[in-house]
C-alpha cells in the first residue's frame, strides 16, 4: 500500500476542484479537508485493487453533503471570511459569475457534472452515489452541461 | 466534447499546500497520523526522518532511496504516512545541531520496532558508545555476548534504522580502517572527521 502522502500529492487537486465544483469556493476547503482526514482514517482498511479517485469522491460526496449541511444551520455571511481565506481568496472572486452559474444548478446536475466531467467517474458509479440510474446520472450531467453553456457563455469562447 | 468551464475551477498550489497543513495538525489530533515525515539537509547529503507517535522510528541517507524506505515503512508499520514536519522539528535541530560541532548527544524518544532479536542488542549497544569513540565489529560483538557474532555485528549496523542518531558510524574495523557503512563508506570518514574535530 502506497504512503498516503502520495494519495494527497497525486489526488487532491482533483478533489479539490469537485469539492469546489460542488459546494463552492468557500465550502470547499472544509470539504476537502474532512475527506482527506476521513481517507486517512480509513485507508489501511482499503482493497489494494480499489479505484483510489472513485473512493476518494465518495467521500468527498458525503463530507461535501455534511459540510453543507453545517453551513445551512448557521449561515455565514460572505464578509466575515477569516483572513485566511481572504488572503487568497481569488478563486471566489475570478470566478464569482462561475460560481453562480454552479450553484444555480440542481443539486444533482451539479454533482453529475463535477463527478464525471472534472473527476472522471463512469455514470455507473455516479448513479450509485446519487441514488439514481445511469441513465439518470448522464441526463442530470449532460441538463447540467447544457444549463451552464448558456448561463455562462464564457465557457464557448475560452 | 470541449467543456472548458471545468479548466477554470482550479486547484491552486498555494491552497493545496495550505489544506495540507491543515491535514496534518487535523490528523495528528485525531490521532491518525501514523508516521510524519520531513527531510533535512546535513554535510552527508539530505537525510529522510521519520517519527511514529513513539518516537523517532527511521534515518534515511539518500543513497537508501526515501521513497523506497517510505514504500517500506508503508507496508511494515502503517501506510497512514504523511509529510509531516511539525513532528520532526526537535529532531531536525538536533541533528543540525550535531552537524554544527553543538551538540555531542541526542535527546530524543526512539522508536526501535524496526529492529529486533540480536540486531536490537547491538543497536542498543551502539546508543552507549559516546561522541568521538570508536569501537570494533569484534569489541561489539564481544560486549553483546556473542564474541564469534562480528560479521553479524556488521550486518546490524548495517539495517540501523536510525544512522547518525544511534552512532553505527563509531564501529570500525579492528585495523583501524573505516569500514562499511549504511550512508556510504565518504559519509562515515565525515562522521568521524566531525567528531575527532
């Protein structure tokens, strides 16, 4: 079994960018946080022959659900960012009609779109995570696709 | 199929290494961190640490390959390893410390569960051999009640897991001649040049 350190360094920024894909820029690092601390947690118990990436989004679904859920309880207004965040915070701000056009998204296109066109994962899996059908899964990704060509144009001139 | 939106949700190296920082205070109090890791430039090259939540467990020069005595300690003690300096910063000073003529002993907690049986009786020996002393394969095995045992005892010194902090460098051939050595046979002349300074 590889050190989990080469788990970090070869899948984080992958995670990273689902995790923000998914419940925004802010949201996103508590979220990514609690998957990696959960993986570590449970990686020895891991089968040698399991798709690291695909169990690594599973998580991240689930922290990603948690994490929203504790921001639906206490709702943080945008200005109260630490400093921390704020200091490089440019991802939010380069990014702020990207941002909208996401969350503007059902939930479940949105996660279809992040799970399969930025992590990869066959709609098999993602029907799992999502509780629905394949077939559903790439519906919700290619409504979710379809829905951000035209609320954020961008996307066809870059 | 060219979704270009998703190239503009990025992953920056500035915030990954910010959320790895995170994770590791985060896992070392919840006790998950297994092994943290740092390295650390010395004279004899740079020089791999390893620590469970024991001790000090691994020494490793260059020429062992970190990545292959971190795939090691992956398989032998737990895979749930991280860069980690923040457990290693007391080691790290000293061991500067130790290169800079400022320190002539180490105070740290060890983790031997790398070494067992008789390698353990000649590593435990080794801690008593002081800065600057040197003793034969033949004296060690002698002192560890196995007189006959002095290629062993080279074999021991050999699978040190923690080199220049247990001082397998002050063992010597009974000729006076320096021997082999874990880091390299240049590295030991260096070690011992350090401390007869």
């Amino acid at each position: 079994m590889r050190p989990f350190e080469d788990v970090v360094a070869q899948h984080g920024p992958t995670v990273l960018r689902v995790c923000r894909a998914v419940v925004g820029p802010v949201d996103a690092d508590d979220a990514w946080s609690e998957t990696f601390l959960s993986a570590l947690r449970a990686y020895p118990d891991l089968p040698g022959d399991a798709n690291v990436e695909a169990w690594l989004v599973t998580i991240a679904h689930r922290r990603a659900l948690d994490v929203g859920r504790a921001r639906s309880r206490t709702p943080v207004p945008i200005n109260t960012l630490p400093d921390r965040l704020a200091a490089h915070a440019d991802p939010a701000e380069r990014h702020q009609d990207l941002w909208d056009a996401l969350g503007r998204l059902p939930t479940k296109q949105r996660q279809a779109v992040a799970y399969h066109h930025i992590a990869g994962l066959p709609f098999t899996e993602i029907a799992e995570l999502l509780g629905n059908s394949p077939d559903a899964a790439r519906r919700a990704a290619a409504d979710g696709v379809k829905t951000l060509r035209k609320t954020y144009p961008k996307d066809q001139s870059a | 199929m060219s979704t270009n939106i998703f190239d503009e949700i990025e992953a920056d190296a500035a915030r990954l290494a910010d959320l790895h920082r995170r994770l590791e205070t985060a896992a070392d109090d919840a006790g998950v961190l297994d092994i943290a890791y740092r390295r650390v430039d010395t004279p004899v090259g740079a020089l791999l640490l390893a620590a469970t939540t024991v001790g000090l467990v691994r020494v490793a020069y260059d020429v062992e390959d970190h990545t292959a005595v971190l795939a090691r300690l992956a398989d032998t003690v737990s895979p749930r390893i991280l860069h980690a300096p923040a457990r290693l910063d007391d080691a790290a000073r000293q061991i500067e410390e130790y290169f800079a003529k400022r320190r002539t002993t180490f105070e740290l907690p060890v983790d031997l569960r790398l070494s067992a049986g008789f390698r353990r009786s000649v590593i435990e020996h080794l801690r008593d051999i002081g800065y600057g002393h040197r003793e034969s394969y033949a004296t060690v095995a002698a002192a560890i009640g196995s007189p006959r045992a002095v290629r062993a005892v080279g074999t021991a010194c050999a699978h040190n897991p923690l080199p220049v902090v247990i001082p397998c460098h002050r063992v010597v051939r009974s000729d006076g001649s320096t021997g082999q050595y874990v880091g390299g046979p240049a590295a030991k002349s260096t070690l011992l040049d350090l401390e007869a300074a």
